[in-house]
C-alpha cells in the first residue's frame, strides 16, 4: 500500500505542478497580447494579474462546495484548463483588430481560466487529507505550485515565445495539460469513476488541440491579414516584440506589436529630419552613438558624412537588428547600413550600457519606440538623460524622436523640459511625415560654442531637409502645452501623458 499510496500522492502533486504552470503561461500570453493591441504592457499585465488572482480566489472559494466524485473533477479541471487557457490565444488573435470585443473576451478568459486553477489546491487537499499529515500535504502542494510558476516565469521570454511564438506556446501548454490527465485516466484507473468516459474527453481534447496547432500558421496568417489589410511578407516573435512586415504595391510597412515603424514610401522625411539637424550642428562628428533605431535607418543617413569614423548601435532586440542585416528586401532599405565596417551593433538594454561605457561620443541619436509603458519611459527619464551627458564630447549634440507634438503635444513638451534640465542649449521642432502626421523632435547642444543654426558639414542627395534649422521649430499654437512636468525615473509622468493622448485615438 505505502508504494501505492506514493504513486498516487505524487501523480496528483505533479498534476498541481503542471496546472500551476500552464495557468501562468496563459495568462502571460493573454497580457502580451493585450500590450501588443491596447498599449501600456504594464497596466495590461497588471489588470491580467489582479483578475486572475481575484479569479482563483473565486475558484479557491467554491471549490467547498465540490465534494463528490473529487478525484474525477480534479482531472476534468486540468482537462478544462488545457483546453480553455491554450484556446484563448487563438480566440484573441481571431478577436484581434476589435478592441471592444477583444477586451470583453480577454478579460472573460483570464477569469474563467483563474477560477478553474484556483480550484486545484483545495481539491487536491481535500482529496489528501485523510492520507497525508496535514503539515507534509501543505508543504507539498504549495512547494510544487510555487516551482511551477517560477518555472513558466523564466521560460516564457527566454526560451517558449522566441522558439513557439505567443499561440504555440500556449497550445503546446495546454497538450501538457491534457496531457498530464490522459496519465493520470490510465494510472489512476482504480481509483476514477467512469474512466473510459474521462479518457474519452481527455483524449478528445488533446486530438482538438493537435489540430489546431496544425492549423496554427493559417490562422495567426487570417488574423494578421485582417489586422494589417496589407500582404505580410515576414512575420516573426522575438523575447521584446512582434515584428510584422507588410507589402501593398509599392509599400513596405514594418509594424512592432502593432504599432507602424516606418512605411517604405515616406521613412526618408522621418529620417532625414531625425539625423541630419544634429549631425550638422555637432562641432565634431567621428564617434556617434545611435540608440534604438535598430532597422539601420538612421544609420544609413549618418554614413552619409565622410568625416564619421565609427558608429555604435545600441538596440535591446537581436531579433530587430539581424533582421535588418540579413533581408534582402530590408537591406535594401537601410542601404546595408548595419553591416558596414564603420558600425558595431550591440544588442544591449541602452539604460545598462550607458552607465558602463568609457566611450565619448560627438554625435548622439535617440530613437526608440514611443513612451507607451515604464520600460520604455525611463529611457526619456532625467535620469537617464543626465547618463548620455556624462558620454558627451564637450560640443556634442543629442537628438531624441519625441511623438506627435499635434497628437500628443503634453508627451512632447515633457520630453523636452526634461532635456532642458540637463544641457545648456535645448530646442524642438517637428516635420510632417505623411504616415504619423505632424512628428517631432527634441535636440540639445552639449556647450554654448555652437547654434541651432549652424552647419558644419553637409550630406549629399538629401530628398527632404535642407539644412534651414528655422525652418523646422515654428510650432502653431495647437502644438504648445506650457503645463508639463519633468520626467522623472520615481514618478514617470511621461508615460502617463502618453496613455492619456494616444488612448483617445
């Protein structure tokens, strides 16, 4: 009997184990999903969070009133949660170009999901109290739940969503799921009531799911052509984002989690306005630094001065910037920018890299995605803003994109007080980009031996800016906000802005 009976008890806290995964999985897939539609991943995965934990302890709470057949509900829960958390990521993607519908479902999901793990840990116990010590059961159960959260924590971006994608993971955790119950119909099959028909269902449900992973690429194909309207020529998930590339007649468009990159037939003006400002100013320009804009297009506009000796690229996402290197309808974009001699490519988190660096650099240009989330809005923090300073030649000149000043004028101006508070010469100016609209820009001289209005040096062939500053910093009354704060690391009120203008969009 003591070999039975530990057989049994470790089935069934193996099962605890891989409920508590998956449920983690799911819900970590259902908060990326929202960030990549609805914006701001921190509140997205903080409501997913609170909901499902309010959920489990609804689950936790009717799970008393479960006191027959306990043992054949325990193994249909973990039937359920396979086939209902791996399922919400292809219902999510089928829901994914409507908002309203797509948070209603979501939201309905993360909920049903919670309450149907939170009813695991007091069935289980119920199930094992009058053969375990009270003591070693709750040691037990919640030793294998707590591992199997932290497990799925540090395998989701490192290892399932760069190797699975975001619907593969899930469906490959809800075939362990079901998985798992289909062990224990066969192991258990003394201690089950009606067996067959519980085999029945488990093994139905994992065939279901086997065939919609079969299907999967044809569905993530559907929902993204849906989303986008435009042929997609290339999509990939790496740990950071979805990178999703689009073709329509003449025009390429790069989407990061939905949000539109560049577009191939206005990319130039965007460009030409970000870089070529800066670079004229700077009283030196051999050593530039580049952060963010890992498609290489700004650096194909710098490499078009002769006087640069050395470019550094600094872009958290490998998956962007080998991207970029290796495709040959992209390289022809960036003009083979990233694989110059002149350009070394770091794939590292910038906030990091800076406070480590020995380098100065003459030149530096900001562009990274909008502040739509706390990772991203400490990158346009005093702080970090006081750490390219110490990096700074004694003339240099730093540039930073800085959202629609129509669009989002609160953000922009934020963006450029918190500048002002760290070099002695900061102005801003905006260019129309046909695919944003009105766009803008912050830039900041490192001394006062130079101007706005000076020009350096010059590039050839430019399709767009021509080098009159002036030109360029008139802003219309629409576009002015004087009531801003400045961006702190401890309080992030940038990001706020942003989710407060963009979200009425």
């Amino acid at each position: 009997m003591g070999k039975k009976f530990l057989k049994f008890e470790y089935l069934l806290l193996f099962a605890v184990f891989t409920i508590a995964t998956c449920g983690l999985v799911y819900e970590l897939v259902a908060g990326t999903l929202a960030s990549y539609l609805l914006g701001d991943s921190v509140k997205q995965f903080s409501f997913i969070i609170g909901v499902y934990l309010f959920a489990m302890g609804v689950g936790s709470y009717f799970a008393k009133f479960l006191t027959k057949n306990m043992l054949n509900t325990f193994v249909e829960i973990e039937i359920l949660v396979g086939l209902i958390g791996s399922l919400s990521s292809v219902v999510l993607f089928l829901l994914f170009e409507s908002v309203y519908s797509f948070q209603l479902i979501l939201y309905l999901l993360v909920f049903i999901t919670g309450c149907l793990v939170g009813l695991e840990i007091p069935l289980l116990m119920n199930i094992l109290k009058d053969k375990v010590a009270f003591r070693d059961l709750v040691s037990n159960v919640f030793t294998f739940d707590y591992i199997g959260a932290l497990l799925a924590s540090i395998l989701f971006p490192l290892v399932l969503v760069p190797k699975l994608g975001i619907m593969g993971t899930s469906l490959f955790f809800g075939m362990i799921n079901i998985s798992i119950a289909i062990v224990l119909c066969f192991s258990l099959k003394k201690e089950l009531k009606n067996v067959y028909l519980l085999r029945f269902k488990a093994i139905g449900a994992f065939v279901t799911l086997v065939v919609v992973a079969f299907f999967s690429d044809s569905i993530l194909s559907y929902t993204e052509g849906n989303l986008y309207g435009e042929n997609i020529i290339y999509s990939n998930t790496t740990p950071y984002q979805r990178i999703v590339l689009t073709h329509n007649k003449s025009d390429y468009r790069l989407y990061l989690n939905n949000n539109l990159q560049f577009s191939s037939k206005d990319e130039y003006r965007y460009h030409e306005a970000l870089v070529h400002p800066a670079m004229a100013m700077a009283k030196n320009a051999k050593n530039i630094l580049v952060l963010g804009g890992g498609d290489g297009l700004a650096v194909r506009e710098i490499l078009k001065y002769p006087e640069v000796q050395k470019i550094t690229l600094v872009d958290l996402d490998e998956g962007m910037t080998k991207l970029f290197k290796t495709n040959s309808i992209l390289t022809g974009f960036n003009e083979n920018a990233l694989n110059d001699p002149k350009v070394q490519v770091l794939n590292q988190d910038a906030f990091v890299w800076a406070k480590s660096t020995q380098s100065k650099f003459d030149v530096v240009v900001i562009d990274f995605p909008d502040p739509s989330n706390y990772s991203l809005g400490k990158l346009y923090s005093l702080n970090f803003y006081n750490t390219i300073k110490s990096i700074l030649a004694k003339d240099a000149v730093i540039v930073v994109q800085t959202t629609s000043p129509f669009f989002a004028p609160k953000s922009f101006w934020c963006i450029n007080k918190t500048l002002a508070e760290t070099f002695p010469q900061v102005d801003a100016y905006h260019a129309y980009v046909p695919s944003f609209g009105e766009w803008g820009f912050s830039i900041a001289i490192n001394s006062f031996e130079t101007t706005f209005n000076t020009v350096n040096r010059r590039a050839d062939k430019l399709r767009f800016y021509n080098y009159q500053f002036d030109q360029f910093n008139y802003f219309a009354k629409d576009m002015i906000s004087n009531e801003v704060e400045i961006n702190r690391l401890d309080n992030q009120i940038l990001v706020r802005y942003f989710d407060e203008e963009w979200g009425k969009l």
